[in-house]
C-alpha cells in the first residue's frame, strides 16, 4: 500500500491498515526507526501500569491543607 506525504507532510493511513490495527479517530501513532526503515506502532494507553498508584478512599481535606502548608514552611525555616 502507498500514502503521499502533503505539503504539511501529513499523510493517509490505508483503511485496510486502520481497520487490522483497530485504529480511530484521537488514536497516537509511535514512529520509530529500525535498521534505516519507519516502523509505526499504534501507542496504546498503558493506564494499567499505574494501578494501586493512588490511594483512593475517603481523605481529610482539612489535614491534607494543614500538611501541606506545613511543608511548604519547612522551606523557609
């Protein structure tokens, strides 16, 4: 299959190409080279990977803006 590069240097990916990739619209595309050749991969989000990143649950804003306020005065101590 073949694309042409426009003057803005955008090009078409093939309809046959996005549908066996499962590509859409806001889809990200990585570009790399190997060995002097462009090989494009579709950037897959890997949300997963930050799983139990974050604590989830009920907070204490109170606290929370206590304690940050007193970090923020360990800098000028």
């Amino acid at each position: 299959m073949q694309s042409v590069i426009t003057s803005k240097y955008q090009t078409t990916i093939p309809k046959a190409i996005r549908d066996n990739l499962g590509l859409s619209v806001k889809d990200a595309l990585e570009w790399k080279l190997e060995n002097g050749k462009v090989v494009v991969y579709p950037s897959r989000l890997q949300f997963l990977k930050h799983r139990n990143a974050l604590k989830v649950g009920k907070g204490d804003i109170a606290a929370d803006i206590e304690l940050a306020r007193e970090k923020r005065l360990e800098k000028y101590r």
